[in-house]
C-alpha cells in the first residue's frame, strides 16, 4: 500500500483531488506540521476537495511511484517537495502531458519550470545562518582567518544547493577560512557526524564553528564533538527549529536555529493549489528557475531572541520545549517563571 486517501467526508471527484507529496523523515516536519497545516487550510478553501498524502522516505524511485499512483487516483495538482530535485524534472514533464498542475514546495525543480513554487528563500537562510555565526565570531574575539567547517545538506536537493551558496556567501565576505565543506547524503544526521568526527581528528583545536545547513546535521556534528570530548562546544548553526534543536539553543550546545514555521508555506502551497484547480493563474510573488514563486523571509533564532521569536509568537508553548533537563535554562531565558 503506497498511502492513504483522506477525504473530508464527501464523494470525491476527480477534478477535486489534490496530492501533498513530501521527500523523508529525516525530519519531524512533514508529518507534524506541513501536513496537518496544508490539510487545515485546503479544508478552508475547498471543504470538498480530498488529499493524497505520501512521504517517501529519502527514494526518490519511491517518490515516482506515489507521484504515478496519486495521478491515477485522480489528482489534478500535485504539491512536491521531492527527494531529487534533477530527477524531479521528468515528473513534472509527464505531469504535463496528463494536464496536471505541479507545485514545487520547499525544494526547486531547476531543469524544468513548475506550475509555481512554495518556499522559504533558501539562499536566504544559508547567508543568515552563516552571517549569524560569523558575527558571533567576531563579537567574541575569533579572530578573521580562523577555521570554520561547512556542513551542507544533500547533494540531491536544490534547496540545498541554495543554502550551501548563501553559506559560502557569508564566510566570504566575513574573511573566516573553510577548513573544509560537506555534502551530507540524504541530510542524514549519521553522515553529518561521522564527517565531523574525521574532521575533528583532523584539525580539533582549529575549528572555530560550524556552519550546519539544518538541525539534523547540526546535531549530528554537536554529537561528534562531544563523542570526542571536546571541552569547549564551537558555535554550531542550524536550520529548521523543531524541538530538539531549540533545545540544544537553550542549553547553549548549538548557537542558532532558523523559524521558518512550515505553516506559512504550507497555507500558501493550498492557496496556490486550489487557485490552480479552478483554473486560476496565481499571482507570482517572485522568480526563481523561471518558474513563478513565493519566498519567505526566515528568522535567525539564537539565546537572546528565542523566547520572542519562537514562544511569545505561540509556534511552540514552554510546556512542549521546556521539559525536565532544560528547565533551569528556560527560567534563565525568561521562558519560564
């Protein structure tokens, strides 16, 4: 069985199916909150429409399948976010053919121009995050020419080619030295780590930071200096802020996150996607591949701003952050009473 067909409780038609595709679970993300959002939303503009939910899991030859099998149950817009951003190409081309409409979300579909394309601006966060790390750097006394190691995400995804080039655009311009650069398979968490861990052997007291291009592989690379009992963490940036990685910004292990609350997304991949559906041609907001776009602006969050951006603004309660172990740290912060 590929997946489950929801449906808000009346006869579905053909025309009034829509296919919300998602690449992995890498990430909680998907599941938790992309979803549960862009089916909130959909409810709202087209209580009659049904969704196709599928996550493949990293396979991109998976992802061909349930993209296959959501045309055959009849979707007439697909919102992709897919495991290969090359490979994607060719879906989007026999989407085509069938007439129907595709939305690239979260990751581009360079070779060959969706219908329209959702996102936060990827390059956009890796210069934030990089400038951020930077920044800190040089306010705590690093001097310029120090080391600085570069975890990208995977080699697959164009979002995270983007995020790769803002990072590189900020350590240019701050005069810090790469010491060495990472594309991690499938933003795998264990990869990011066992990178790090070599890296680590490799030059241990030269690592001034770590430009992380997302929570996962900022937490692989926390890991690995810990694992080998480096005393003093170097700041480490992320991507993302779900849970864990706020987390670890409370207690001090990982310096920043990125809020891109996939919500925001998620609400204008339905939007566009019903538009779409009635035969509207959505306003673009932007371009980006020649295909006609809305991007987001992300935030950096790091210690001193995290209870404004991430709590008073109600993404995330101090009861679901704030467990046992990181509560003092929360009450530090303000978080908590």
């Amino acid at each position: 069985m590929l997946g489950l067909l929801l449906t808000s409780g009346c006869k579905v038609q053909t025309q009034d199916t829509i296919a919300f595709l998602m690449p992995d679970q890498g990430s909680t993300r998907y599941e938790e909150r992309d979803f549960p959002a862009f089916k909130a939303e959909l409810a709202k503009l087209c209580p009659d429409c049904a969704v196709i939910y599928q996550n493949a899991n990293g396979d991109a030859e998976l992802q061909q399948r349930q993209f296959n099998a959501a045309l055959i149950q009849g979707a007439k817009v697909v919102v992709l976010d897919p495991v290969d951003s090359s490979s994607a190409a060719a879906l989007v081309t026999f989407a085509r053919s069938q007439e129907v409409k595709v939305i690239a979300y979260d990751r581009p579909i360079p070779d060959t121009p969706a219908d329209y394309y959702v996102s936060f601006d990827n390059e956009g966060i890796g210069y934030s995050i990089s400038k951020s790390l930077v920044d800190h750097l040089a306010a705590t006394g690093v001097p310029a020419g120090s080391g600085v190691l570069q975890i990208n995400g995977s080699p697959t995804d164009a979002a995270a080619g983007l995020i790769g080039d803002g990072i590189r655009r900020g350590l240019k311009e701050s005069g810090y030295a790469t010491l060495a650069e990472f594309d991690t398979p499938d933003w795998k968490p264990s990869e990011a780590q066992q990178w790090t861990a070599g890296q680590i052997t490799r030059f241990r007291s030269e690592i001034k930071g770590i430009a992380a291009a997302n929570d996962g592989t900022a937490g692989g690379a926390i890991a690995a200096l810990k694992a080998a009992g480096v005393d003093s963490l170097p700041p480490v940036t992320g991507n993302d802020a779900v849970i864990a990685a706020l987390q670890r910004v409370i207690s001090g292990d990982q310096y920043n996150t990125i809020s891109k609350p996939s919500e925001i997304v998620a609400a204008a991949a339905a939007n566009v996607a019903v538009k779409l559906l009635r035969g509207e041609v959505p306003e673009p907001k932007a371009t980006l591949f020649d295909t006609p776009s809305e991007l987001f602006v992300p935030t950096v969050v790091t210690r001193e701003n995290m209870k404004a951006q991430i709590f008073d603004t109600g993404i995330h309660t101090p009861e679901q952050v704030c467990t046992a172990e990181y509560v003092e740290d929360c009450k530090g912060l303000g978080i908590l009473n």
